[in-house]
C-alpha cells in the first residue's frame, strides 16, 4: 500500500501544514504550477516526489520536471499534466491520447477547483486536488490525500487548509 498525497498550484508557497501531510505521506504528486523550485526542495528532504510543470513555471522547474508523467503506482496506471481538463472536455493536448491509451488515474491541477470524477466511457477516475497556494482565485486551498493498494483506488480524502 502506498499513501499519497496529491498538490496543485502551489505557485511558490508552501508552510509548515502542507508539510506536516508531506511528512505522513509515502509519495507526493504536484501537478504543476510550482512557483518556486524550493517548493519541490523542501518536499524532496521528506518524502519522493513526482511531479510535472505547469504554466507558470520557469526554466529551472521545466528541468527538472516533465509536462506529463505517466507511471505506475504498484498496479494503477497514472498520467499526470498540468493542463488536463476533465472527463467529456480533455484538453486537446492529450484528448487522443487519452481516448487511446485510457490510464487508471488521470491527474491535472491548472483550474483551482477541486474535482474528482469517474469517467464512465474511459473507465478512468480523475482528480484535480484544486489550489493549495495563496495565489489565485480559489476561497478554499486544498490538496487531497488517498492509498494506492495493489490495483484500487481506496481511502480518498479532501484536506481543506486555511488562508
């Protein structure tokens, strides 16, 4: 069993509440809009981290991390981008692919708003854990946490911060 912890938006914050779920997680996932490499910094001294860039992110962060990550976490396949949009309205960067070569776990940040939808057609469940920075529209930060245990899915939890 692996306990992740899944983070948007992050835009170059991070505080000693996020870190206290980064320590408690297994793996930590950001769906780009870092903001700042020292957010990834100090997340990599506690815990893995995969992650990809997002729009806002700068030469040094587009280094060091992909636009899409797709991987496997013990037996679910997981696509991570920044830019994903959500099931019946993908992005047309991935939309073919996507259509293609469903994953079991398909992840984007981008949009501040948190969502976590079962794409019936695709057979895929999405997430999109929201804004977890300070900068953006969002009047809720927040990230979500869950368990990956062999092939499911399990344990899904929002966590909600405060501004």
């Amino acid at each position: 069993m692996t306990r992740i912890l899944l983070l948007s938006d992050t835009h170059s914050y991070i505080d000693d509440t996020i870190l206290k779920y980064v320590k408690a997680a297994d793996e930590v996932w950001h769906a780009g809009d870092i903001g700042d490499i020292s957010v990834t910094d100090q997340i990599k001294k506690l815990t893995p981290l995969k992650g990809v860039y997002g729009n806002i992110d700068n030469h040094v962060i587009r280094a060091e991390f992909p636009e899409n990550n797709r991987f496997f976490c013990e037996g679910v396949d997981v696509w991570i981008t920044h830019i994903g949009g959500y099931p019946n309205k993908y992005d047309m960067r991935v939309r073919s692919e996507i259509q293609t070569n469903p994953p079991k776990l398909f992840i984007c940040g981008h949009s501040h708003i948190l969502k976590v939808i079962y794409d019936k057609k695709l057979q895929l469940l999405h997430m999109n854990p929201g804004a977890c920075g300070k900068h953006g529209f969002q009047k809720i930060r927040t990230m979500l946490r869950f368990e990956i245990d062999k092939e499911e899915i399990k344990n899904l939890e929002i966590i909600e911060l405060p501004n």
